[in-house]
C-alpha cells in the first residue's frame, strides 16, 4: 500500500529523494503524520511464545497518528517483545500486527523505513565518531550525502551535542548516548518514534533533558511509542497507555483516566515503624476505601488523606512519618497487582 493520496511535505529529504532512485523512506510514515487516518499500530490478539513462556499474551491494543502511546509494566511485562515485534525484528507467534496499515513480517524494509528504532540498550558505533554514527546510520537507509551532511548537524543540534560531534561515543554520558541513540533514530525523519525505557539508568537531570526532547517531537507530530517501567515517565509523556503485566493488557486509557478509575483522590502514607507497619493493617482498615501494606509503609486510599490523618491520630495512632499525596500510576499498578511496580 503507498502513500498516493497524501502528499508528503515537502523537506530536504523529501526534495533529495524526488532525485532520487530509491524509494521515499518516510513516505509511508508521513502519510499518516499528516492527516490519513490509519491508525499507526493495530496489534489484534498479538502473541509471542518462548517455549513455555507466553512473553505477550494476545494483546490488542491502536495507536492513533500524533498519539504519545505508552506500554507500562515491571520488568518481564512483555514490553520490549511488543517493542520487536511493531520493528519487525521479532516475529509474533499469532495475532494481526499491522504498522501504518502494513505487516512488518510481509513489509519488513517499508515498516522499517517508516519507524525510529531507540532499543532498550543503546547499540551506537563506538568505533565511529558522534556525527558519524548518524551519518552512518543514514547510510543504511540509502539516504544520500547530500541529505545526510546537513541533517546530521540539525540532529546534533536537537539533541545538544554538536560540541560532540568528534568526539569518540565512549566518551560521552549516559544521557548523551540515549540522546544520541534518539537522533540517529530520527535521520530518516521517520513519524513514528520506538522508544523502548528510554531513560531507565539516567539520572534525574538527564531524565528531563530527554523528556523535554520528547516533547518537542510530540509537538511536531510525532507518534511517540515509550516503554516505561516509570509511572511518572508515563505520566510526563502519554497521552494514553496500557499497563502491561506478565505478557497481558491489565488496564488501558489516559493517565487520569486510569488513576479516577483505580484509586482514590489521594494517598495516605504512614509509616510505623519496619516492625508495625504490618501489624497494624488491620487495625487501620475502617480509616480509608482500601489499604495496602508495603515492608516500609501503609498506603491508605481515601478522597481525603487529611481527614483520615486525623482520624487516625485522634486514635491514638501514631505514625513516624505521614504524607499525603495524590494517587499516580504507581497505585494503580498495586491496586490491579497487588505489587509494586519497581520491586
Ligand atoms: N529471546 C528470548 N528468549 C526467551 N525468553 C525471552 C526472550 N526475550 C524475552 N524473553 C522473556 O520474555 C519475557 C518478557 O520479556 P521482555 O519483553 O523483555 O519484558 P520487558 O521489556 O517488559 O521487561 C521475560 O520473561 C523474558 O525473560
Ligand atoms: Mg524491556
């Protein structure tokens, strides 16, 4: 299926490939970027099996063009599998996959062409220079010099390290090398974004710089697809996810949405002491809509945590610590699993 009855924007790349022999790289993607209504992902009771192992358990989930969709779970969710399996590098073992309209298996080098790849580990060329690992890496999607010289200097410059641009990869950062990574996945201006925990192993400095890169990619349309294992990555950038636990969709919608649905208002967070916080669960039961107990804390959900503080100490309970708190993703995940989502 081709793009024919969307006309790409205009851009350098698309100006040099009109010269050019082969085929328009984005041209698939920017169909969608720019109106069409294909949805980018439509996964249907997808499924991978290692031996035993159902990895990803018939999910079914779509992702709408200029969507920032996330996949949240704990580690061994089934993330990175699903993550493979939209880039083609997996093949699923049932269910439809269709990316921008096309099967990755049928349609590998089109979906590819298509898509920016961030893998959960960086895989840069440490024997290059930071240019040219994106000069290189265009280079495999045919693009030419011509295209490639200036465009690496617009990407360096996205992802603030032109004053990098010589150095050896080794040399750079933790958050430079995921920065890096996110540019030379950007060299074929695809309007799909993989990013499969991008930030996961960045310290918080880092962390933002790179969300606030990925919000300008959103910004200019972007689909953005993000595994996360961090409810507030989730939180900062989808607009809409799905909550991921051993290889199964366990909730679905928008961050608010998903929180109004499973948790209360605001948390209460006492804790006790290591060797009462357990003991008193029960006790503190009639104090709030639900309760759960964690090695270090007690989390009371209520619509309001102030009130039942103080219920709680005119009691004649006595908390070591207390906090009050908005529920975030980090409750829903306890409330659906009864776990936490970083162990
Ligand atoms: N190539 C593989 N062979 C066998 N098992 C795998 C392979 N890749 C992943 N798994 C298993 O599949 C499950 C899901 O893994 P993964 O998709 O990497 O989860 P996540 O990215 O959410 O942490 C895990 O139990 C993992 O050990
Ligand atoms: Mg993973």
């Amino acid at each position: 299926m081709a793009a024919d009855d969307a006309t790409p924007v205009s851009s350098p790349l698309t100006a040099c490939l009109q010269e050019s022999p082969i085929r328009p790289a984005t041209e698939i993607g920017r169909a969608c970027r720019y109106g069409d209504l294909v949805p980018v992902i439509e996964a249907r009771e997808l499924t991978k099996v290692y031996g035993d192992l159902r990895a990803v358990d018939a999910i079914s989930f779509e992702v709408a063009p200029g969507e920032s969709f996330g996949l949240l779970g704990p580690n061994g969710a089934g993330k990175s599998t699903t993550m493979r399996m939209i880039g083609g590098t997996s093949l699923r073992t049932s269910g439809t996959l269709l990316v921008n309209g096309l099967d990755p298996e049928i349609h590998g080098p089109e979906v590819r062409a298509s898509l920016g790849v961030v893998p959960q580990t960086d895989n840069l060329d440490t024997e290059l220079r930071v240019r040219d690992n994106l000069i290189m890496y265009g280079r495999y999607f045919g693009l030419p010099y011509s295209y490639l010289r200036p465009k690496a200097e617009e990407l360096l410059e996205f992802a603030q390290l032109t004053e990098k641009a010589t150095e050896k990869v080794d040399n750079l950062s933790g958050g430079m090398k995921r920065r890096l990574t996110i540019a030379r996945a950007l060299v074929n201006e695809p309007a799909v974004l993989l990013l499969d925990e991008p930030t996961t192993g960045l310290d918080p400095q880092a962390r933002h710089i790179l969300w606030d890169r990925l919000f300008r990619l959103k910004e200019e349309g972007v689909t953005l697809i993000v595994t996360t294992h961090f409810m507030d990555e989730a939180e900062q950038l989808c607009d809409r996810l799905i909550v991921m636990d051993h290889g199964s969709i366990v909730a679905e919608g928008s961050p608010a949405a998903l929180i109004r649905q499973y948790s209360t208002r605001e948390v209460l967070e006492l804790r006790f002491g290591s060797d009462r916080n357990a003991a008193l669960v029960d006790q503190l039961r009639g104090y709030a809509d639900s309760i759960e107990a964690l090695p270090d804390r007690v989390l009371l959900y209520t619509g309001d945590g102030e009130a039942a503080l103080a219920h709680v100490r005119a009691d004649g309970l006595d908390p070591v610590t207390s906090l009050v708190r908005r529920s975030s993703l980090e409750d829903v995940f306890l409330r659906l699993t009864g776990r936490s989502l970083i162990d």
